[in-house]
C-alpha cells in the first residue's frame, strides 16, 4: 500500500492535469498535545493466513536482499523536495490517539504524523535534509530521538543528534530509500569529533572507515565511540516503543560494544544493544549513518501497521486488531450519514475486505459525490473483479470532475486502453466543486488522450488524430502530446516526411489546425501494414540523427545520446533502456527527473558501458533540437 492513493486528490489531479498549478493543503499540521505512551505488540506469522505470505513461506524482517537499487546517492543528501499533505485514513471504529501507522516500512503511509522541528535544544535536521520536507515520524519515534538525543547532551554538553530522512508528512516512497514509509525508519548521523577532541556538527552524512576516521568530510572528522555508545545505549532503555534494527557497520559497531563493557555498562544493556545492533545483509555497510527501525505500536497494529519489512497489501487486513473492526466498518458503509459511509468505503478498500466488496461497487453509484470518489479511488487500486465495469459505468454517467479524473486514471493505470479511446470524443466539461481550491476544470477527452501519451499502440495515434482538430486548444496540444510520444515524430517531422517544406508547412498547420490533421492521417495512413510502433518510433529517432536500428545492447550508445534531446525523444530513449537493461528504477531516483544523468552513471557501473565509450559519445542532435532544449 503507497501513500499515493491518500493523498488528497489535489495532488493526483495535478499530475494528471499539467495545467494545474500548485494546491493542497500544505499547512503542517502540528501535534497540540502530548500523546500516552503505548505498549508495543507484536504482529506474528500466526496472525496472518498463508496467502499472504511471502515466496519462501515467511516475512522479511530485514532489509531486502535485492539491493541493486539502493546505490551510494541514497544515503547523500541531494535536493529534492517532498510534497507536503496528510494522509487520509479515517479513524473509524478506532480508539487509536496521534500518530498512525500503516503497513510495512517499504509499503506504507502514515497518518497525524508528528513533526520534528528543524533545530531543538538537543537535535539538528542536517542542513542538506533540511528543505526536504522528510522530518516526519510517529510519535513513538519522535519521542524515542528526542529522549535518546537528551541524553547524549546532558552527558556530554555541546553535542547534538543530526537527523536525515526520516519519513514524508503522510509518508510513502521516499527517493532515497526502499524503506522510510510508515513513520518508523530514521536516518541519523554519527556524533562526531574533530581530532583534536572538539565536538563537530555535521552538515551531512560522512563515511567512516575502520580506524573510525571519515573518508569524504571537508575537515577531519572522527566517530565519537563515547557518545555514539550513550546514544544507542538510550535507544534501548528510553521507554514506550520496541526497537526491531539498529543497522550500523561492522567496524563501527565492535567498538562500541568494546567501549561499553570496558566501562563496566551493565551486561543486560549490552546484550539488548547487541542484539539490535548490527550490519545489514546484502546491502551497504551503514558506514554513514544509523538506521534506526521501530516496531509497531498496539494502537497502529489495529490500522493494519505490520511489523515486517515486506507483505502483500492483503496482510494490512489481516491483523488481529484490523479484523475486530471490521464488522462495523461493514455496518457503516449502510449508514445514513454519507461522510461516514465515504470513510467505510475507503478503509473497506484499503483493508482489501472481500466481504465488503459488492458494498464497495455499488459505491461508485451513491448519492454522494464523496462516497462515488472514494469507491472509485479503492477499485483502483485494488482492482478486485468487476472493477473495470464499475470504473467505466463512473465515467460514462458521472459529473463529479474529481471522480472522473481517478476513474480516467484507474483504468489507464489497468491498461484499458480501449475505454480510454471511446472518451476521445466526450463533450464534457466538468467545473470543480464550490470552493474548491486549486482543483482544475476537467475537459474529458484532454484528460483521456493525455492519459495515453505513454502507449505503445499505433491504434491509439490513429484515434487521437481527429482531436488535432478540436476547437479547444488544450485539446489540440494534448493530442498532439500524445502523438509526439507515440511515434517519436513531431508535426514538422511529419510535414518533412511526407514531402512537403517543413518550416512552411508546420506555419500552416499552425494557422489551421485541420491541415495538421490531415498531415498526421495522411502520415499514418502510409506507414507499411504491419509497421509495429517500435518500428514508426525508431525511424523517428533516426530523424534526429541517431543510427539506432534495433533495442539491444548495442543500441544503448545511441540511447544515451538521445537522452540529451528535448520530450518525446528523451522520454522514449529512457523507456528503451530500461527495456534493453531490464531494469525499471523506482521512482526518485533521478531516471524520470533526470534520465540524462542518472542512465550513464548507472549504465557504467553495471558494466553495460565503458567509461571510456560513455566519453566519446558525441551530442544527439538534428531538426534543429539542441541538447539544452527540455
């Protein structure tokens, strides 16, 4: 489960939508008071059926052992910023207080997420993490650094913890991590020393080798053996929470537990620390930072809060506390009051409640525009059956433009490309709800054709070129997106092609939009029969200059220069790699922002390309594109 599908729908319109500006509530929503402290419990094997299980019969309770996409960039801190947003997760039937937290660590979200100010009379946010907008944790973890951090600066005055990512406000994928989701994973940085004994502030994550000096800080620096002991001494003896890991290097870690029995620290402590404390497998040493993971509170275990690494989306459902509330969240979704049967239909989905389902598909025909917006938004992501046939009754009949936009999305999502097509030509203009702010008009053919700028379907071209004609603009420019993409050519591309002076030519189609739409039928109408869209897109690559023939190995020179060209040259290149590679990185790690940096360097250290060969590729160039037109 993401935290994607809890945001508010603001922030998904508007990556639908690319005319929409900023919106959304970006107020922090602070805590105002104290929250208890609460016994932890545990979710165990026992409590979850087999189905949701992993392959090998069991959770992971470590980290991944894939690691392949957790490269050095991400545990440095480079800026890019998180949304800010609550997550929305009603609180029915529940007796939970504060904070909560959802699913697993590298699949959950996290809800009143509690703040962690930027700087305090005991902690720092690292001056590279501080615009990012990661200081977010439960309360449970907040209280936990800050008891932990206390002692360190009552003990050693001066010092303070510095903290990296921790979790994004309604938490969900964080760039630099696989893990960070729910609230329950911090980033910390080792208290350290100059040599000469004076305590440093560091103002980002430093590596530290074996004789515990840093490899790559602008000054000196060294692990502070004495302080960093106290501090993780205190993790485990501050109370109110169970620690699952402390992931930290071998070489770092052995002085540590030296320095605690030298000093006479009770063995009980060491043992605890020990336990906890440790390198993680198949994955980077943790010679830069300390990870610290929290298990589960009893009050998130009842929202479905697991205390494994990974677990299919069913297992949310299946904790024992989830189970015991789901009779009445079944009862609510009958209920009078259609905010209550909104919030019913949304954990009902997000519990993956069988039982619940027919109440959930008849949902997207309620009354109220809420309880239609949340039912579309749960089939969507869960996609039981008769979700395709419920999504498509929606956008057929609805006229709320919010639910449209999440029904348009859910069935590209599912690869209803056909559904999408038959919307190429719907009329519908759909305004907003009063009040509404930042919410976007929703023209309905722009929003389908715009949907499908990613296909890979010679079909799909062919239906969207009737909307170059269309009398809105915006219409015109999404179709004409669509096609770009598609086919790797641009109307002055197609103009050349077909014979024609391709600047006055593209003058024309300017003035009178129906000739464009004839140039694109026209075009497509001469392609050879069994043309495959690779073949059209190649050949549109070639345009620019580029000698790439077939999608293999030898093609990724090619790609790469191609990744210096403007959309939809660029987007195509990146999609190919991954093809040629198979390899699709998450999202964040700089392949969709940035695929002109992030491909080469990674192309060269997975030994796909030479250093040397990445060197001698020239710029792509051709129809007058430079390398700096994005």
């Amino acid at each position: 489960m993401t935290a994607t599908r809890h945001i508010s729908w603001t922030l998904l319109a508007c990556a639908a939508l690319t005319a929409c500006g900023a919106a959304g509530d970006v107020a922090l929503q602070l805590r105002r008071t104290e929250p208890e402290k609460r016994p932890t419990v545990a979710v165990t094997l026992d409590d979850v059926p087999t189905a949701a299980l992993g392959n090998e019969g069991d959770f992971r309770t470590a980290e991944p052992a894939r690691r392949g996409v957790r490269q050095a960039i991400d545990t440095l801190l480079h800026p890019l910023v998180m949304p800010l947003g609550a997550a929305r997760h009603p609180l029915l039937a529940s007796k939970a207080i504060g904070s909560v937290s959802v699913g697993t660590v590298t699949g959950g979200y996290l809800v009143n997420a509690a703040e962690l100010p930027l700087e305090g009379p005991y902690h720092r946010v690292l001056e590279a993490a501080a615009d990012r907008q990661t200081r977010f944790a439960t309360d449970e973890m907040r209280n936990l650094l800050m008891c932990a951090a206390e002692r360190v600066a009552k003990t050693y005055p001066g010092h303070r913890l510095h903290l990296g990512n921790l979790s994004r406000m309604s938490g969900g994928t964080l760039p630099w991590s696989v893990s960070h989701h729910n609230g329950r994973d911090a980033d910390l940085a080792f208290y350290v020393r100059t040599p000469s004994g004076r305590i440093a502030s560091p103002d980002k994550l430093y590596h530290f080798n074996a004789n515990l000096e840093s490899t790559d800080a602008q000054e000196p620096l060294r692990f502070d053996v004495a302080a960093n002991w106290t501090f993780v001494k205190g993790l485990v003896t501050c109370r109110g929470t169970t620690i699952q890991h402390l992931f930290m290097a071998n070489w770092l870690r052995a002085p540590l537990l030296e320095y605690a029995k030298q000093h006479k620290e009770r063995k009980e402590i060491i043992a605890e620390v020990a336990e906890v404390l440790a390198q993680p497998h198949n994955a980077l040493p943790h010679n830069d930072h300390l990870h610290l993971r929290i298990g589960c509170s009893s009050d998130d275990s009842s929202e479905g809060c697991l205390d494994v690494a990974r677990a299919p989306i069913e297992a949310v459902g299946m904790t024992p506390g989830v189970r015991a509330r789901l009779p009445r969240i079944r009862e609510a979704l009958r209920a009078d009051d259609p905010a209550k049967r909104a919030d019913a239909v949304l954990l009902a989905g997000s519990y993956r409640d069988m039982v619940a389902l027919p109440a959930v598909l008849d949902g997207v025909r309620d009354a109220d525009a809420r309880v239609r917006r949340n039912a579309v938004e749960v089939l969507g992501q869960w996609h039981p059956a008769g979700t395709v046939a419920a999504l498509a009754n929606a956008v057929g009949s609805e006229t709320d433009a919010q639910t449209v936009v999440l029904a348009l999305q859910a069935l590209a999502q599912l690869g209803e490309t056909t559904i999408l097509e038959t919307h190429f030509d719907d009329p519908r203009v759909l305004q907003p709800p009063p009040g509404s702010f930042g919410v976007p008009t929703v023209v309905v053919r722009r929003l389908a054709v715009e949907l499908l700028r990613d296909s890979a379907s010679l079909d799909v071209a062919r239906a969207a070129v009737p909307l170059l004609a269309d009398p809105l603009a915006e219409v015109r420019d999404a179709a004409r997106s669509t096609l770009t993409h598609i086919v790797n050519y641009s109307t002055q591309d197609v103009m050349a092609a077909l014979g024609g002076d391709a600047l006055a030519s593209a003058a024309a189609v300017a003035l009178v939009p129906e000739n464009e739409e004839t140039a694109w039928r026209t075009f497509l109408e001469r392609l050879p029969p069994d043309a495959s869209r690779d073949f059209v897109a190649l050949q549109g690559l070639r345009t620019q200059g580029l000698g790439v023939e077939g999608l293999d190995k030898g093609a990724l020179p090619e790609l790469v220069r191609a990744l210096r060209l403007p959309p939809p040259f660029r987007d195509n290149a990146a999609q190919w790699i991954e093809r040629v590679v198979q390899f699709r990185p998450p999202i964040g790690h700089g392949s969709h922002s940035n695929p002109a940096e992030f491909w080469p360097d990674w192309l060269v250290h997975k030994h796909f390309l030479t250093s040397s060969a990445l060197a001698s590729l020239s710029p792509a160039g051709g129809s007058g594109l430079s390398a700096d037109s994005d």
